[in-house]
C-alpha cells in the first residue's frame, strides 16, 4: 500500500512540474538581459521597457480589453437567462434544442465556429447591408455566442445545487416572478454569474482563431498581433506580456481563494 | 441533458416551485426569458451552419464575396436557377490530401488523448484520495493555467523546446545527449503541446468521477484477497468509467479541429484539418472548399459529440 502511493505521488508531481515548468521559464527568462532568448545575460528590466513602447502591442491590448469587457457583460446576460430557463422552467417546446444549442459551442472546433459566424455575417451584409464590414462588432457577436454557452453551464450546475426554499418562501410571500428573481435568486447565484464572466472576460481576451476569422483590416486583437509576433520565432517582449498576464491571473485567483476560504470560516462559525 | 435536473425539479410532485407557473399567465415576462437567448443562438450559431453548407455547394469566383450564388431568379422574365455543385466534395475525396488530413488529425487527436489520459490520471486519482484541505488547493493548481492565454501557454513550449532551448542545454550540459534533439516542428511537439493545454479538461471529470468513488469496494476486495493492480482494473477503472469518457471526449473533439497548436510547434508536414482549412480560407481564398471542409469535419465529429452528450445526460440522471 505504501509503495503505491509513493509511486501515484512521484506521478502525480511530476504531472504538476509538467503544466508549472513552462510557464515558470517564461517569466523568468522575461527578465533576461540579452536578446537571444536561451542565453543568460543577467536580469533587466528592458523588455519590459520595449513592451510598453511597442504601441502595435499596446493598441491591440487595449482594442482586446474593449472587445472582452463588453463580450463578457453581454454574455453575462445572455447565459444567466438560458442557465435560468434550462433548470427552472418548466418542460416547453423546444427546450432540448435550446439545450443542445448552448451546450455545442463549448466542444464545436474553433476553426468551424470562426467559418461560419464569417459566412453568416457576409451573407446578411449582402441581404441587408448590416453589419457593414467586419471589425469590432462583429468579434464582439462572436464571442458572447461562445462565451454565453459556458454562462449558461455554470450558472445552470449552480442553480441546481441551491437550496429550493428560499424562492418558495418569496413565493408563498407574494413576491412577483421579476421580484423573486432580482431579489432572492440573482444573489444566490451572484458567484457563479461572477466567475462567468471572469471565465467569459479571460476567453474572449485569449481568442485567436474566431477573431481571425470575423474581423476586418485594421482590427487586430492582441491574440492575433502575439501570434504574427511568435510565427516567427521566440520573441523576448511577448515572454514580458505573458509573465504580466500570468501575475495578474495569480493575483486574481488567490484573492479569490482568500475570500471563499475568508467565507467559509465564517460560515462555520456562524453554523 | 438538463431536462432531468431541471424537470425533477420543477415538476416533482411535492415542488411548490411549479408556481413560476404565474409566467403562464403574463407570458411575456416568460416569453421573453426563453426567446432571447434561443433566438441568438437560432442567429449567430445554427444559422451560419446551415450558411457554411450552402456556401459548400457554390463554385468559387473572383468576385466580392467569392463564390457564386447557389439562386439565381429574376422575376420578370420568370425564371429560377437552382445551381447545386457537388464539385467541392468531389474533390475532397479524389485528392488524397485532404483524405490524409482528416486520418492525421484523427490519429494525432487520437494519440494525444490516450496521452493525456495516462498523465491525469494519477494526478486526478491522488487529488480524489487526498485531505480536503490539500484537495481544494490541488484543484486550484490544475485550474489555474486554464485561466492564463492558451496561445501563451503553446508559446511556453517553443521557448522549452528549440534546438537551442531549455530542454536541449539541460540534456546536454549534463552529458546524457551531445546532439541537440530536434522537437520544435515536429508531431512530438504537437502532443506535448495538445496534452498539456488539454490536460484539465480531462482531470477534472475523472477527479469527480474519482471522488464519488465507494471506497468500501476497495476494502471488500482486499478483505476477499484481491491484489491492489487487480482491483484498479476490475473497480477503480469501471467506476471511473463516465469521467474517462467525459474527459476522452472533451479532449479529442477540439484537438482534431486544433490550429494554433500545429500551426506553431508542427512542422510543415504536420498535416492537420484545422489547418488546412485554415490555409484554404486564408492563403488560398476558396471559401466553398473551406466549408466543404468544415461539412466534414462537423460529420465526423457528431458522432463523438453525441457520445459526450449521452454520458453527461447519465452522469446528471443519477
């Protein structure tokens, strides 16, 4: 018994090495003096000098910032509607459709989706001439029809774990459906339509593929100008990007695992 | 999938929750909850498929968009022309390319799953079997790559694997090889890269599998004189057969589709669909072959997709 779980733990760390190391070489190596990336030549800050004044960079950060902000709060809108329909209402037509539909972009190849969002808004553009080209708004569409999808998963798997009787309650009390809903069951579920659209913020911001796809000339999203940048090789600037995004994601992440921990205490006490 | 939950829940006999049924008279407030989402989806995500497969059947032109209508009608001289080309099809399967492209990628997504399986396994079997103070912390660690830039984290392995990279100067500073190894550019690198962005895909589903595990069955069979690699394979596996299938799934079907992946750590004999529907649409401009592409592309994976649907559904009926 012993020696098989010193085996599943050598496995199983070795696992974890495998995901951290890549990312640990990165941001150490962001710090790396010289401009041959393998090479040591001692820490500076000076990519990260280069990053900022690399306005192609910079422009197209701020272009992704705008384009996930508005994607996310969108779809944060949409998915908590379809997560809501899904688990509280009532068998009606066409709710295993409404089920498959949101659940399909979650799995349906990037590449596939990217094709046919492009086809889709080219065709209407010729019927009734909206949308008139292609750049910010049609990104944005695209994103919040992927980024609703996992709303709607978390928000769904939410709702049903939560407790059924605080809505009974309002509603024995007399509260109106529109009531009930912004007043017991939204709060309820305020983390999980939290953590969706943080989910749905980080995805739209990383898109590659679909924003290639779906944006016209001159809207180049920050994914798109890292993968020209990286085609042709290592570039120490974007080791400088990752390691700022990775440190923000590390923030975010324990300041949310303090607060659930911070919370559950409390809950113990209380209990 | 959510029908069970949802009606269970809704409908059960006992659940006073049916009052939601006030919707049944304003309908409108109920209307339009279902109505906006489905009709955006109905929009902006089953429409344009059945625009991709329209497009599918259209020649290429030189013309703004380029290809030709499928409809020509004027009413006035009172004629309809339905024009169906079959051609892009034809051709996908007379051109061995594109036939080899659809394999390789099967066999790489393939290869790439079974990989990552083997890797999350014990690492989603020993988060199962540990505390569930640590448990909460080693989940947090397999969850949080997933929340940095995925096209970041394929980046992290260009630098990891080049001819002059990190694993080459550790393996030949230390004497174990006195060639540089080539694995930038090549199939390797794209397993490496597949396993390791998918890699909580697939722990994640096997850990719940895992944790809802009867632990007693493990001790009925030891008390009976089962050794521990017997009743892994006989208990353990079975039981954590919905997780496997979950994780299997929501591996293999974006990998077979994958592009970023190949397009930075593949050679230019990696040979994938995503790609090269990618390369069709954006080097060769021919849109109706690129949605002859995604046609069958989306016909081989329905299957897959179909499987993942069923075992969610079993998985949210117990």
């Amino acid at each position: 018994m012993k020696r098989r779980s010193l085996f599943l733990n050598t496995t199983a760390t070795m696992g974890f090495i495998f995901l951290y190391a890549p990312m640990i070489a990165l941001v150490v190596y962001s710090f790396n003096k010289s401009k041959l990336v393998t090479v040591w030549g001692g820490w500076s800050l000076k990519w990260y000098g280069e990053l900022f004044r690399n306005d192609q960079i910079i422009d197209a950060a701020l272009l992704s910032f705008k384009i996930a902000f508005i994607s996310a709060s969108v779809a944060v809108v949409l998915g908590t509607m379809a997560g809501f329909v899904l688990s509280r209402f009532r068998r009606f037509r066409g709710k295993m459709l409404l089920a498959g539909w949101i659940s399909a972009p979650l799995v349906m190849p990037e590449v596939i989706t990217g094709l046919s969002l492009l086809l889709l808004f080219v065709a209407m553009e010729g019927a009734f001439g909206w949308p008139a080209g292609r750049g910010t708004s049609t990104i944005i569409i695209a994103h919040v029809t992927f980024c609703m999808a996992y709303v709607a998963v978390i928000v769904q798997s939410r709702l049903s774990q939560l407790d059924e009787t605080l809505e009974e309650a309002a509603m024995d009390l007399g509260a109106k459906p529109s009531s009930l809903f912004f007043l017991v069951t939204l709060p309820l579920i305020m983390p999980a339509v939290i953590s969706g659209w943080l989910l749905s913020f980080t995805m739209s911001l990383d898109d590659l593929v679909i924003a290639s796809f779906v944006s016209g000339p001159g809207n180049s999203t920050l994914p798109m100008v890292i993968f020209s940048k990286v085609r042709l090789g290592v570039s120490p600037e974007v080791n400088a990007l990752a390691t700022l995004m990775i440190a923000v994601v590390a923030i975010g992440v324990t300041a949310a695992m303090y607060q659930m921990r911070r919370q559950a205490k409390l809950l113990e006490k209380q209990g | 999938m959510s029908t069970q939950t949802g009606s269970a829940w809704v409908e059960g006999s006992g659940s006073r929750l049916a009052k939601y049924n006030i919707f049944k008279r304003l309908n409108w407030g109920r209307f339009s909850v279902i109505a906006v989402p489905m009709l955006w989806l109905a929009v902006f995500f089953f429409i344009p498929f059945l625009v991709v497969f329209k497009i599918s059947l259209s020649e290429t032109a030189i013309a703004v968009p380029p290809y030709t209508a499928l409809l020509d009608w004027n009413l006035d001289e009172a004629f309809i022309n339905l024009k169906l080309n079959l051609g892009n099809y034809l051709f996908l399967f007379e051109d061995s390319f594109y036939i080899d492209a659809y394999l390789s990628s099967i066999k790489i997504a393939a290869i790439s799953t079974v990989l990552t399986l083997l890797i999350a396994f014990p690492i989603a079997y020993m988060i199962a079997r540990s505390k569930p103070t640590t448990r909460a912390l080693l989940l947090s660690l397999v969850i949080l790559p997933f929340w940095t830039s995925f096209l970041l984290r394929v980046y992290a392995w260009m630098g990891f694997l080049k001819k002059n990279g990190l694993i080459n100067e550790f393996l030949l500073s230390t004497g174990i090889i006195d060639q540089p190894l080539i694995m930038l550019q090549t199939d390797f690198a794209v397993y490496v890269g597949i396993v390791y962005t998918y890699l909580p895909f697939m722990v994640l589903p096997l850990y719940s599998a895992l944790e809802k595990m009867d632990l007693t069955l493990l001790e009925a069979a030891e008390d009976l004189g089962s050794r521990p690699a017997t009743s892994f394979f006989l208990i353990t596996v079975p039981m954590a057969m919905p997780g496997i299938i979950a994780g299997c799934m929501l591996v293999f079907i974006p990998a077979v589709g994958e592009f970023v992946i190949p397009a930075l750590l593949g050679g230019s004999d990696t040979l994938m669909i995503g790609r090269v529907l990618w390369d069709e649409f954006f080097l060769n401009r021919d849109w109706p072959m690129a949605s002859a592409v995604a046609v069958v592309m989306l016909i081989v994976l329905v299957l897959p997709i179909m499987m993942i649907r069923n075992s969610q559904g079993k998985e949210e009926a117990v």
